[in-house]
C-alpha cells in the first residue's frame, strides 16, 4: 500500500457511525453498506471480488504495509478502540467495507430457473451456513422470503465464508404467496418422501422454513425427508438441507 490512509479517531466521526450501522439488521438496510471480517476471507474477497469493496479498515498501518489495493479501495486507520467496535469477531485483522448488492423481488408467478431455494431462516449464523452449502452444491438462486435474516450480517458473512458473492440473492415474499407460485415446489419435512429415493427435476424450488417452526401445514409443497437412525427427533434445518442439496447434487449436478 504507497498512498497515505485517512485517519478516524472520533467516534463521533459520519463514516465511523454509518460503518457501525452495518453490525446490525436495520442498519444495514438503512445504509447499504456491510463489514466483512476474517483473516482468510478478507484477502480472498479483495482478490477474487475488488469491486464489491470501497474501504480497508485497519488500526496498525504494518499490518497492511505490503497490500496492494484495488485502486476503487481507499486505506482507513482507525483508533484502536473503534477498530475494536467494529471488529466484533475479534479478529484484529483489517475489514473490508462494502457496498450491499441490490436484491431484487422474485417474481413466482414465473416458473423456476434451476434449483431455486426459498429460505425464512431467522439466524445470521444457521443462514449463513446455508448459503456456503448452496454455493457448494449448485443452488441457482436464493430466495429470501419475509422474516429471513440479512445476508450480509456480520455473522451471516462470518459464517458463509463468502459464498454470498458466487450467489443470486432475491427477495421473497410472504409464506401466504410462496402458496400460489408457479412450478413445482418441494419442501424438507420429517414426514415426506426419502429424498435418496427422489428422481429430483432440473428446475425446482425447495423450501426451507424458519428454524424450529418448519413450512406451514397449507404450503402445496412435496415434502421430503432425510433418512436417519431415528436416534435423533429432527436434524438441524442448516443440516438437513445441506444434506438434501448433496443428495440433488449427486444425483443431476449442476444441471
């Protein structure tokens, strides 16, 4: 890094609060801007995705003496104590600071287009996971209905390990439309059809409910199951479907 960075020391300084604005839901979507966290994703974002980011945040300029950054990312120094504000994982590694993408509504009077995930996960964290599976496994689209966590929370960020740049985020609606949408829809349930056995299509919409209360009873959806033991009541909803987009990866690929 050759040019001199800006430096922050007052909390009280506009861009410090809109920067803390974004550890939270609601700011996050007032601002539009995120944090993102980590010794490993950090340097594998600036590498793979520069554009996405407009600010690195550090508080010791030696840790990012040998950077070379993007020419659209302006180097920050800030005071220890705001650095530490920000950095709730406690990583004490630089931050990058983006821009949230545009999520545009789902339109489900539309068939679907590959295999098209309906989310309600509440957690930053469980959400986060699941967007890491659905990277991994060829999830087309993630569709975030009414009630879903933010995307780009911190702990949804920490947790996806940067999946959510190689995804399509959509907005969804609420679970009363997701009833009437175009297309064959199909949901994990404890009770439905062993998914090993399943001929999955190439163009689907699975749906995951919110954590402990699962997809509403009047959802028309083909339920499917996760064969266990039975040592266990339920999986983790992350789990189950982790496990379901395995099996659908297995069996037809990206396709």
């Amino acid at each position: 890094m050759t040019r001199p960075p800006l430096l922050i020391e007052s909390p009280q300084n506009p861009q410090f609060k809109l920067w803390e604005s974004a550890l939270e839901s609601r700011g996050l979507k007032k601002n539009g801007k995120f944090l993102l966290a980590g010794l490993k994703t950090v340097p594998e974002a600036l590498r793979h995705h520069p554009g996405r980011f407009e600010r690195l945040l550090f508080t010791d300029p030696a840790q990012v003496a040998g950077w070379r950054l993007p020419a659209g990312v302006e180097p920050v120094q800030l005071a220890p104590v705001l650095f530490r504000t920000l950095d709730v994982s406690g990583t004490g590694f630089p931050l990058l600071v983006g821009t949230v993408p545009k999520m545009p509504a789902i339109d489900l009077s539309q068939p679907p287009q590959g295999l098209e995930l309906l989310c309600a996960l509440g957690d930053p964290s469980n959400l986060g996971a699941l967007l890491r599976s659905a990277a991994a496994f060829g999830v087309s689209r993630i569709v975030l209905l009414e009630g879903a966590a933010h995307p780009f929370h911190p702990k949804c960020l920490r947790a996806a390990s940067n999946a959510q740049f190689a995804l399509t985020l959509l907005r969804g609606p609420r679970w009363a439309a997701v009833n009437d949408a175009a297309g064959p829809l199909y949901a994990l349930d404890g009770g439905g059809e062993d998914l090993t056995r399943f001929d999955w299509p190439a163009d689907m919409r699975l749906i995951l409910g919110e954590e402990g209360q699962g997809v509403p009873a009047d959802c028309p959806a083909l339920r499917l199951s996760v064969p266990t033991t039975g040592a266990v009541e339920s999986l983790n909803a992350t789990v189950a479907v982790s496990v379901a987009l395995f099996a659908r990866y297995a069996a037809v690929g990206n396709g």
